[in-house]
C-alpha cells in the first residue's frame, strides 16, 4: 500500500506566490494525500485565496503572526500523513517531485529521508540554473556535510514522519537558519540518505525575500553553529572533521564581521586537532587581517569553478 504523504507550506502576506507554490504540487503526477497550507497572520487577502481550494488543500490559520517554524510546527502537528515534505509558499515543486520522492522512500523502508537537486530561479531576470550549493552526492553523510554550512533547503527533502526530530520541531526563537537547525537535528539521529540526481524543486528569488540585517542574521548562524558543537553526533566524528568545521565556521564567522567570535571556534579546532595546521594561520588572520581568509577562499573557488567551501 502506499504511503500517504503532506506537503507543508507556511506563508504570510504572499497571496499571490503562495497561490502559484500550491497549484505546482497540485499539478503533480503523484497527488499528496494532504497540502497543509499555515495562513500565518496575514493582512492581505491570503485567507481568502486559500479558502478557494477544495481537497487536498487544508488551509490554517494563525491569528497573529508567529512565524515560520511556528507555522511549519503547525503544519506538522496539523498533517496526519506518513511522509512529509517542505514548501515555502515562494518557491515551486516540479511535477514528479512528489512522486519520485515518495517512490524512492517506500522502496527502502532503511532510508528515513531522501534529498533531491533543487535549481534557482531569478523572478527578476526569468534566468535559471543549478544552485552548486543544494548538490550532495549519493554517497554522502548528510550530518557530515551540514555541519559547515547551510545547504540544504527545505523543498528539496522528503522524510518519514519518525524521523522527525523532537518537538519543536522547527525552533521558534531562531530569527533565521530555523531549517539549518531542523535538519541539522534530523541528520544526526539519520546521518545517510538517499540522493535523487532529478531536480525536484524550483528556489525562487526574488525582492520580496525574508532577509534579515547582517547581525541578526549572524547571530542566528552562531547559535546554531554552537549548537553543532554540543551535538553527540558531532562529537563522534573524527577530530580532524571537527577541527575543519571549525575552521570553516571561523571562515564565516571572520566574513561576518566577528573575529572575535571566530577566534573561539579556531580555539577549538585547536583542542580538538593539535596537529590540522590550519587552524593556526587562520588564528593569526584573525588578529592580523580577518578579511583575508574568505577572500582567498572567494578566489580559489572561482579559478577551480568550485562552490564556497
């Protein structure tokens, strides 16, 4: 029998992206059992639009405005289906997306999430491409590869309702990297997943993004970023491993204006790994020239056509 699967998607005053984000899961070749629409306190005619659509589509409402990770942890508590999925109300599903997905999961009841390739797409230009960023390879750890660095968005993973970490499920008080954390937390409990090489989702840019001030933004990426640290899955992994992510959490830390901040976390790839040499230049820099670092980072991944490390 198959699965029964939800697609949550949390929006606010986005009436007319979040009308176009639910008829592409409404134009897949696999319906989902349950589209879980979390109205989050809108002000424009939102509610309104979403009150058009019958079956599958479950609208909900928040009075107030609360939040993403409120409205997904809504969503979630609200779904009563097996697998789940992700969609922020600007963004797109293709339309296979749920079918490979859901497909691949119930084909290997071992796996608890499956990731697929996602593409970015500029609303202002109409131009797409493949986003480096949002690639892992199939026989990736996924804790492994998370804990540098945020790539990994939401619409591109599918997972089964028992993987889901514990509650709340997306953490409320983090003004950003909410999704960071939440897979972050799911990975270190299924740390191997399973890579469809299709892409399965459109992330959409556009001028009316989310995007906080760069201190709240950093100071969203540093808690979660400690949070790593404190994380068993993250202790048992080979000091060397621990003492690069480190050192690229330094990396951006120094990027961020933060040197002082990203000296702590160069002490502690220091501790961790005595002998992972670069820790200590990147030390010095940080004292010296705290720009340094990223930008020669910038450059050697531009010569190599590499994404940021």
């Amino acid at each position: 029998m198959a699965a029964t699967v939800a697609v949550i998607i949390p929006t606010y005053n986005r009436a007319e992206l979040v009308t176009q984000a639910i008829d592409s899961v409404l134009n897949q070749t696999r319906m989902p059992d349950e589209i879980i629409v979390v109205d989050d306190g809108s002000t424009d005619d939102t509610w309104q639009r979403l009150q058009e659509y019958g079956s599958p589509v479950i609208p909900v409402r928040h009075e107030n405005n609360r939040g993403r990770s409120a409205a997904r942890n809504t969503g979630i508590l609200r779904s009563t289906a097996e697998l789940l999925c992700f969609l922020d109300s600007d963004d797109l599903l293709t339309p296979h997306s749920i079918e490979v997905r859901a497909d691949r999961l119930e084909a290997n009841p071992e796996v608890g999430i499956v990731y697929g390739q996602t593409n970015s797409v500029d609303m202002r230009t109409s131009t797409a491409s493949e986003h480096e960023q949002f690639h892992i390879s199939a026989d990736a750890d996924l804790f492994r590869n998370l804990v540098k660095f945020n790539n990994v968005p939401n619409l591109a993973l599918m997972l089964r309702r028992e993987s889901l970490p514990e509650t709340p499920y997306f953490d409320p008080n983090l003004d950003t990297l909410e999704d960071w954390d939440f897979i972050l937390r799911v990975a270190a409990q299924h740390p191997v997943l399973d890579v469809i090489s299709e892409v399965i989702g459109l992330y959409r840019r556009h001028d009316n993004m989310t995007m906080l001030p760069g201190k709240r933004y950093m100071d969203s990426t540093m808690r979660v970023q400690n949070r790593i640290y404190s994380m068993g899955a993250f202790k048992t992994m080979p000091p060397v491993h621990q003492a690069r992510t480190c050192c690229s959490h330094a990396i951006n830390r120094m990027d961020g204006g933060f040197a002082g901040k990203a000296r702590e976390s160069l002490r502690r790839s220091i501790r961790t790994a005595p002998w992972y040499v670069p820790a200590y230049g990147l030390l010095l820099s940080s004292w010296i020239a705290p720009s340094i670092p990223r930008t020669l980072i910038r450059l050697l991944n531009r010569l190599r056509g590499g994404a940021p490390d």
